[in-house]
C-alpha cells in the first residue's frame, strides 16, 4: 500500500515556500503599517536600509542572529528526537549563572582566550544541567516536556534574579547584574571584517560568538545526519516504537537530546554578556529562546535553514530599531507585531500555502521534474 | 447491460523517474466486481489513487458513466459517486461510529440534527447489505474488521456508487474476509459496482466477475474470472511461471535455539495473551504458528524479541535466558543471533520518513560496519544497502528514496533483506508476505527455506494457512492465547481451521 501524497521539489520545498510566506507576512506588515498612517513602502525601505544598508546595521544584524542561531539550534536538536524544548530561554538565563561566575572569578587572571572555553563550557553546561531535569521527568516519569520545560523557565528566572541581588553583585552596587568583566572575559569583535569591506563602524557588538554559532550550526548537521548519535535521535523522534525495535534506550536517548539541546540554549547567553554588555544583568536573554522556536521552524529544523532564519530575525530586530526610531507613528510594539507576524506565517502556518504551490506545479505537468533521468529499473 | 460505470483512457503517471502508470486503459462494467492484481509497484494504488483523486494524472482522461469526468480532489470522485476503502483506515479513533461516518459531511451547522439523520440512513445502510456496526461504539474499541466496514459505510453514506478497496483483506481475519465478501455480493446484487485489489488471487477467483492484470505500470491483460485460472493470473504478473508452493526437502533438525517455557504475557490492560505456552525451535527447522489473528501470536513474537515484558516463563536463546522484564536489549539480543521481522512494518520495522538505506541498518546501527567511530559511514551503508536492493529485487533500485515511496511489498522486501542479510542463527518472523505478490512471495519462502537448510532456526507466524503450511516442518496453532495443537503440515485445512477455531480445546473441555 502506498500513501499518496504529492512532493516537491527541493527547490520548492526550502527556497520558494519560506519565501512565499515571508512576502505575505510582509504585506500584511504593509497593511498594520497603512493603518497607523504611514507609507509601508517606505517602512521597507527603513527596515531593510536599518538592518543591511551600512555597516553598522550589518554588524548589528549579525550580532542578533548570533544568540536566535544557538537557540534555533536548541529547539532543532530537540525536535528531531520529537521534543519540544520550550526551555531555551531558562537554559539561555541560568547559563548566564555559569558565565557569570568564571568571568568574575578569572578575568584579571587569564586572557580572554583562556576564559572564553572555560565560559562556554560552563555555559553549555549550565543550560544541559537545566534541561536535565525535565528530560529526566519526561523519561522516567512521563511529565510532558513542554509543561517542565516552561515551569524551568520561571525557576531560571527566579534563581537568576536571587543571584543578581545576592552574591553576583559588586556588595556597594545598587544595579541587579555583575560588575564590569576585566579585559580577560571581553570578548573580541568582528566588526573589522565588515570594514574590510570598505563599511564603516562606530561601535557595534558583533563578536566571536558568530562564528562559535556557525562552527556549532555545522557541528548539529554532522551531528543529526552523520553520527550514530543523531541516528537514534532521529529514529525515536519519527518512531518511539520502531526506536524501541532497534535497542534504542528511551531513557537514554531523551536525556542525551535534551542535554545537548540545552548546552546549545545556554551558550546563546555568551554572545550577550561576554560580547555586548560585558556583565551579567537581569533578563539578559529577554525572548531569545522564544524566538528560537519560530527560527527553527522556518530554518525546517536544518542549519543551514537555521543560520538564514536567525540572519531574517537578527534583521528585523535591527531594522525595526531603525524603523521605530524613524517613523515616530511605529512604536516599539508595532515592531513586536511585525515580528509576530513573521513567526506567524513563517513558523505556525507553515503549510499554508503548500497545497496551492503543490497544485500549481501538479497542473505544469510533473514531467518537469526530470522523469527521463531513468534511473534504476523503475517499475 | 455491458454498460460502463468507469473508463479510464491513456492514463500515465510518472514520479520523478518512476512511470508508475503508462498507457492504462481500463473498463470497468456497471454492477459488476472487477479485480485488479500485479506486482507490488505496479501501479495499481497509484491508478486507484487518481481515479480518486488524489494523484493527477500526467496525461489520459477518466469517464465517469460515459460522461468525461475531472476529478482533482476526493471530493470530486465523491461527488461522482466514487468511494474508496484505505488499507490504512482514515478514521478518528476517539470518535464514535456515527461521528466518524457523518465527519466531513455534516448538513446542518447543528450537529444534532445531522447525527439523528445519519442514525436513521445508517440503520437502512445496516439492513440493506448486511454491514452491522454499533453506531455508538468508539472506533479505537472495535477490530479492524469492523472499522472496516466503517470505512465502507462512510463511501456508501457519501451515495457512493462505485466502490473502490485496496488490499481490504490484508488485515482481516478469514471470516472477517468472508463476511466482507458477503458484504461486497450484496452491494453487487444492489447494482453498486466494486473495484478489488489484492494480491489473494484466490480472492479473485472467489469473488470478482473481470479482473484485470497490472505489470511495471502498464495494464497487460483483462480476464474474465471464470475463463482463466490461478496459475495463468500469477504467470500475467510475473511475466514467468510461478511457484504457487516451493518445494522443499526433509528438515535437519539439529539442537535447540530457542526455547519457550510456560510463557504468559499480559497485554498493557491486563488481559492475558499469552498463556502458559512452551515449545522448542530447533535449528534446521521451520516452526509455523497458525492462528487466527489476535490469539496472542503478536504478543509472542513481541515477548521473544524482548520488546514486551512478560509475566513469567521463560524464554532461552542458545541455552542463555533471555531478560524478559521489559528491560531486554534488543540490540543485545541480535548480537546473539535473534533476528526479528516484525509484522507492523510501519511503525515498528521501518521508519518511513527515513531514506531507503538508513532504514537497511534500523537496529544494525551500531554495528562497526557502518560506523567510522561516532560516525555513520555512509558509504558502507548505501553500497550495502544498494547490494541488498539488486539482491531481494527491491524496486524501484534507488537507495535514496524516501522509505515512504516504496509500495507495500517492497517495503516488506526491504525489513527482510535487512534481517535475513545479517546471518542470524535464530530468525522470527511475523506475517512474512502479508501485502506482497505471488512473485515475492516465492521468493521470501525460497529464502526463508535456504535459511533452514544453512540450519538456521525460523520461527514463522502468519494468518495465511496456506503459507504456514507450504512452509512450515512443524505446525503449531494458537487459540485464546494457548498452543491448542501441534500438526504436521500435510494436515488438512479443515482439521488446522478447527483447531484454530478452538474447537477441539472445548470438545476437550467438556
Ligand atoms: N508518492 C510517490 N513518490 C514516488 N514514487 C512513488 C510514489 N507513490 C508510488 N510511487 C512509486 O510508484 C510505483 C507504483 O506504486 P503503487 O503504490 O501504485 O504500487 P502497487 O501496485 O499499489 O504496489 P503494492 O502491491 O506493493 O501496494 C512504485 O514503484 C512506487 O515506488
Ligand atoms: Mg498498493
């Protein structure tokens, strides 16, 4: 017996879609922004101006992207072993614990090369610990991961805030974060390679921790499609029974997932302390690993899809920077609906518009997509 | 009265480089049962598949009571008066037999005036052919059978009158089969017209007024029943002769591989499925296990291979116990040489997401084979995979293909070659050929029957009697959860369907 269903192209299937929703979460953008009694097409202009047209948006664009690529990633890593790890942004803040406490404890002592492993070690492994729990839950005890996962989000908050006013603090200080890191747990910046460019930059916070993020992109694609570990992940996230046939652990193999989905959640937290701020402050991450959830469904949960979501999102938080400031009409929450929007069309109705550009390429005939390749025997 | 209800002309159909469908053409005769055999990939769910819309056909036209008819959804084919039974049931579990069958064609905004409408056009639907369902049962209560026949009041509900059935009898049991034919007489006799598939050609032959063959696409012949034979309809699809049995010599029986002592299973509600069984499999040997489905045969197979926990008993591999708390590895229990076939290839055997060749190593995954340390290696994978392809004839050869896209057959095709290639001493196997064509069927038993004469041990079980009993050395038949006999196979069927009746068990009893 065979399911039918019809199938398109690669092209179609990664390219033509996302843009298809994209242009249509847009024009209703258009619409939002008509309402308020500005001109949209000016709007786009600013957005796109703000996020790609000189290099210091570039930069600022590039360093958003950054923290949605280690979140997106999270949320991948989870989904393809059929978890859905709401916990990005817990894991993200209490990271932010570990960071804290290596920084404070070795930036006089050490380089920022020396301290900046240290920090991610401890970073990732604060945001694995953190997904510990309710992947234990889930696997032992059958708790639903995304009821823990949210729970942990709010404990991470709380935990956060009682570290912030207590022994993370300078003891004379008023302000709920860190003191300043020393040069050792200042991380350097990328802007000079935009500038090689001929583009010029005052001061933005692009730093090392985008190419971390794209080493990292390209270790969840070896990960999920070229180990034995991301195997078994994927085996269990598409079928728990037939995982249970191959002597897949559950147990095992739940824990292992979320763990690294964490890790990957807590080192979205170094981009902002040891790159921008160069402290740990209250509600540093502020809805990073929510967006990483919309980011990894646009992405198709592929990093390299991935890396191009996180790159639309960094630019409409940037562009919508610019766009707030120049069109007095557009606050700061129209940018929040813009964005919404964004995640929407892109993320929550995916599959919209797939069955039209599947009838439209079924009516062109599916002879275009190459049938006189014969290949094998074909029955 | 040779009036057509259905024409298909010129039909072709190509995915990517695979012509399922070429140059069909196709009459079937109004009240008439018409059945359709071939291959497996020959194309006949991909044709069945466009008549109902699902599929658009790249080129041909389609005519409904003479009438050229566009059919681009299933709504249109519904509107035309088809209707079409899934193998795989498209119904709400949790819903309820008459919300399942009003679902999607409710008449009123209130629900409640159209459940009482459908209560009373059920009732009729009931009394007309014969199609007694519970309209309040809940679906996910009711065995396949049953859902099935849900499944065919929804098309009739609809006003279909024209029924089309993939492979309806690969998951009955044979008088669940018997009395969906009775069902299909009577729709017959009403003047509905019925489109069969199957790969039963004695189904066919019991049942169906035309039947028409398919081979790699193309339609090759149309019979009418009564004029041809079981072995000219196998010869048509296959293109050679057919062994309808294989033979065999004398099993070797050597020493015990396997070794099951006063088994009981419960099933997750507590119902006990397997009760107190003990037999022995030795090498060199085809041990059969006949029975009618759900007499506990799948809770066995499930036992054996440690993937459900059993109560007490015990199971030896080699003269080692195997762990049956739940906790067993399976992966543990095939480096010992048990290799386990399972008969849900959808969810258990296979991942269908997957491509062709991840699937060739499912539970083999940690094997040093395939793997350059943490790393799969995906060129040992797709060579072996593409060697087991030519090997077991999987079609279509492409060791990319999303594991989806293989129909039934090949699919099966696919778990056995997997199995059978590692070489184990101890094979388990569960409904073999249920779904593939006479073609492969010889082929697997050819297969299964070298594994024995290598000495290997093969535990077979199956709902098809013909199949145990053109295999098997030894026949034992389930019944409620118990072993009720032990025949050889040159028993009669009539003698094996008492048994698996439990006749003989009550005689005892009293
Ligand atoms: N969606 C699809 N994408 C690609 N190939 C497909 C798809 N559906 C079917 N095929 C291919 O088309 C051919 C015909 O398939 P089809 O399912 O019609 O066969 P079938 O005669 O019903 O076989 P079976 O008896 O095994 O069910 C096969 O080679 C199959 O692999
Ligand atoms: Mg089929």
């Amino acid at each position: 017996m065979s399911t039918p269903y019809a199938k398109l192209p690669a092209w179609a299937d990664y390219g033509l879609i996302p843009v298809i929703n994209l242009a249509v979460a847009f024009v209703v953008a258009g619409f939002v922004v008509m309402l308020v009694g500005e001109n949209p097409f000016r709007a786009a202009v600013i957005l796109v101006e703000g996020a790609f047209g000189r290099g210091q948006g570039i930069a600022f664009t590039l360093f958003y992207a950054t923290t949605f690529i280690f979140s997106g990633l999270s949320v991948a890593v989870a989904a393809h072993c059929g978890l859905f790890n709401i916990g990005g942004e817990g894991q993200g803040y209490i990271a932010g614990l570990g960071i804290g406490i290596v920084c404070l404890a070795f930036d006089s002592v050490l380089p920022w090369w020396l301290t900046f492993p240290i920090a991610i070690v401890a970073s990732a492994a604060m945001g694995a610990l953190w997904a510990l729990i309710p992947a234990y839950l889930q696997a032992k005890r059958g708790s639903h991961i995304v009821i823990t996962t949210i729970m942990f989000n709010f404990i991470a908050a709380s935990v956060m805030v009682y570290a912030l006013v207590g022994f993370l603090k300078p003891p004379s200080s008023m302000a709920p974060q860190t003191r300043t890191f020393l040069e050792g747990a200042q991380l350097p910046k990328l802007n000079w390679v935009i500038e090689l460019f001929g583009a010029k930059i005052r001061s933005a916070p692009l730093n090392i921790c985008f190419l971390l993020a794209l080493v990292m992109a390209l270790l969840v694609w070896l990960l999920i499609w070229r180990t034995r570990l991301g195997y078994e992940m994927r085996t269990y996230g598409h079928s728990p029974k037939a995982a249970r046939y191959a002597g897949i652990s559950e147990t095992r193999i739940i824990i292992i997932a979320m763990m690294i989905s964490g890790a990957l959640a807590g080192m979205m937290a170094l981009n902002p302390t040891m790159g921008d701020q160069h402290n740990v402050a209250l509600d540093f991450v502020s809805g990073a690993g929510f967006v990483g959830i919309a980011v990894a469904l646009m992405g198709r949960l592929h990093p390299v899809g991935i890396v191009l979501a996180a790159i639309l999102f960094g630019m409409l938080y940037q562009g919508g920077a610019e766009l707030a400031f120049e069109m007095p009409a557009i606050s700061r929450d129209m940018i929040v609906i813009i964005q919404g929007l964004v995640i929407l069309f892109a993320g929550a109705l995916e599959h919209m518009f797939r069955p039209y550009v599947q009838a439209l390429f079924a009516s062109f005939s599916p002879r275009s997509v190459g049938i006189e390749a014969a290949k094998g025997k074909g029955a | 009265m040779a009036q057509a209800a259905i024409e298909l002309i010129g039909i072709n159909k190509s995915f990517g480089a695979v012509r399922a469908n070429r140059d069909i053409n196709l009459e079937i005769v109004r009240g008439t049962i018409h059945g359709i055999v071939g291959e497996n990939g020959a194309g006949k769910s991909t044709l069945m598949s466009i008549l109902y819309g699902f599929y658009q056909a790249d080129s041909g036209e389609i005519r409904v009571g003479g009438k050229p008819a566009s059919i681009k959804t299933p709504n249109d084919a519904i509107a035309l008066g088809i209707g079409m039974v899934h193998q795989h049931f498209m119904l709400v579990d949790n819903f309820t037999v008459l919300e399942n069958v009003i679902l999607g064609a409710e008449s009123d905004a209130l629900l409640k005036k159209s459940i009482a409408k459908a209560r009373s056009e059920l009732e009729r639907l009931e009394r007309e052919y014969g199609l007694e369902v519970d309209p309040d049962a809940i679906i996910e209560e009711l065995p396949v059978g049953l859902q099935q026949r849900v499944e065919i009041l929804k098309a009739l509900y609809r006003g279909a009158e024209i029924l089309i059935l993939d492979e309806p009898t690969g998951v009955l049991t044979p008088a669940e089969a018997d009395h969906l034919f009775r069902i299909l007489k009577q729709l017959k006799e009403q003047g509905k017209t019925v489109v069969l598939i199957t790969h039963k050609l004695r189904e066919i032959m019991a049942i169906t007024d035309t039947v028409s063959v398919m081979r790699q696409g193309t339609m090759v012949a149309t019979r009418v029943t009564k004029e041809t034979t079981v072995g000219e309809l196998a010869e048509l699809m296959v293109g050679r002769r057919v062994l309808l049995r294989v033979e065999k010599g004398e099993a070797e029986a050597g020493a015990v591989k396997l070794a099951v002592k006063n088994l009981t299973v419960k099933d997750s509600r507590g119902v006990t499925m397997v009760d107190d069984i003990s037999f022995e499999l030795r090498a060199g040997e085809i041990v059969g296990i006949a029975g009618v489905a759900g007499n506990g045969q799948s809770e066995l197979l499930e036992a054996i291979s440690g993937i459900r926990r059993a109560v007490s008993g015990s199971v030896m591999l080699d003269g080692k116990p195997i762990d049956l708390t739940g906790a067993a590895d399976p992966g543990e229990l095939r480096d010992r040489g048990l290799a386990h076939v399972p008969e849900d290839r959808h969810h258990v055997g296979l991942v269908l997401a997957f491509e062709e060749n991840e699937n060739s190593i499912l539970g083999y995954h940690d094997d040093e084979r395939y793997l350059k340390g943490p790393f799969l290696d995906i060129d040992a994978i797709r060579n072996d995979a593409k060697d087991k392809i030519t090997k077991y004839d999987i079609r279509p050869a492409d060791c990319r293909l999303k594991t989806a896209n293989f129909s039934g057959g090949n699919q099966q095709k696919i778990v056995l070659a997997r199995e059978m290639e590692q070489d184990p001493g101890v094979l388990i196997v569960g409904q073999p050929t249920r779904g593939v064509d006479v073609g492969a069927i010889e082929f697997i038993h050819k297969r299964l029957i070298a594994m024995r004469d290598q000495g290997k041990a093969v535990l077979v079980v199956s709902v098809e009697l013909d199949e145990i009993r053109s295999l098997s050395d030894r026949i034992l038949v389930m019944f409620a959860g118990r072993i009720v006999g032990e025949r050889s196979p040159e028993a009669s069927e009539g003698e094996l369907g008492l048994l698996m009746a439990g006749v003989e068990q009550r005689e005892a009893a009293e």
